[in-house]
C-alpha cells in the first residue's frame, strides 16, 4: 500500500512514468537490512532507507530535467544503475533477518500497519495541499501554465519523484523487515505491482 500510494505520485499526480521503482524499493531492503545487522536501531535505519530512496527518485528527477533524457529512459537507467547499487550495499545477493530485532518484531502487523498507512496517507493529502504540493499538481496537469506563474517545474519534479520513491524504498524496508531478508531480486515487477493497486484503488 505505501509502495502504491508512491507510485501514485509519479504516474497520477506527476504524469512522470517511473521505472526506477524496481531499485529504490530493493534499495530501501538493503539500506536497512544492512544498517540493523550491524547495529543501528531499525527505525533509524527504516528512515535511512526513506532517505535512499528519495536519493535515487531526486537522481531520475535530475536526468530526465537537467540531462534532458526521457523520464521513461531515466527511470530504466536509474533503475539498472540502483542493481549495481544495492549489490554494493549489502556486499552480497542476500541478507537474512531472522532472529534480530526490527521494526516489525513484537508488534501485530495486521493492527499497526493500517494505521500507518492511514497516517502516511493524510500526510500526503496535506503536503498535496500546501503550496509546493499544488504546484507539484499542477506540473502534472499543465506545465506550460505552472511555467507562466513562475513556478520551476524542474524542481517540483524532481521533489515528486524524490519523494515517490522515498515511500518505495520505505515499503521496501518494511517488507524486507516483515520478511525476514532482504534480496536483491526484491524489486523486480514491484511497478507492476504498484500500477495495479493504483487501477484497483481508483476503480473502488
């Protein structure tokens, strides 16, 4: 659901289509898998993987603004780029959990999650109503006449791809917690998955 309500930013609220998804949400797995393992408390490290995240949305923001590459040729570099990334993050294909304490040990998923998908959720309806998250809108829908309000639409997309695949990664991080593992093949067809939960989503 997080993963989704990220994906929705870019292809719906954006008009941006992300590929880089398939990464950053492996991305968000291995940051924080290998931060736990090696001491670092699992929210800091679940924060530090939002962070990654929005690290590698903001690089595909700035090919496809500043490099002028196309944004579905930007998401597919970024996300070829993010495989090398990750394998150089955890050193290795796979890195299992189990029996160390994250962020999902002694709580009941099926209780707390909800609650904090719904607070992510009304978090993003307010940033989408504060002035920065308009314009963001307002990128997606009309460029040119965001352009003439004197808004740089360079920077409201490379903010909203930024922070899309900061809550991939995120999603990322808590999977690969709830799992038990993270692995480097974690990601492939998470963009299918996500496109499909924003169609579903709407149709409901």
């Amino acid at each position: 659901a997080i993963m989704a309500l990220g994906v929705y930013l870019t292809f719906r609220i954006l008009n941006f289509p992300d590929l880089t998804v398939d990464g950053s949400f492996t991305t968000g797995g291995s940051i924080a898998a290998v931060l736990i393992i090696n001491g670092v408390s699992p929210i800091l490290s679940t924060l530090a993987a939002f962070v990654g995240g929005c690290i590698a949305g903001s690089i595909t923001g700035l090919l496809h603004t500043k490099g002028k590459i196309n944004a579905l040729l930007a998401g597919i570099l970024m996300m070829i780029a993010l495989y090398s990334i990750n394998l150089r993050i955890m050193g290795k294909a796979n890195i299992p959990l189990l029996g160390i304490d994250t962020v999902i040990t002694g709580i009941s998923v099926l209780w707390v999650m909800p609650v904090v998908i719904i607070l992510i959720k009304i978090g993003i309806d307010w940033f989408l109503h504060t002035e920065i998250g308009l314009a963001l809108r307002a990128t997606g829908d009309n460029p040119k006449m965001i352009r003439s309000f004197g808004v740089n639409t360079d920077t409201t997309t490379i903010i909203g791809v930024s922070l899309s695949n900061g809550l991939v990664a995120l999603s990322g991080a808590l999977v690969a917690q709830y799992s038990g593992f993270s692995d480097i093949q974690a990601g492939v067809g998470m963009i299918v998955i996500g496109l499909a939960s924003v169609i579903i989503g709407e149709a409901l």
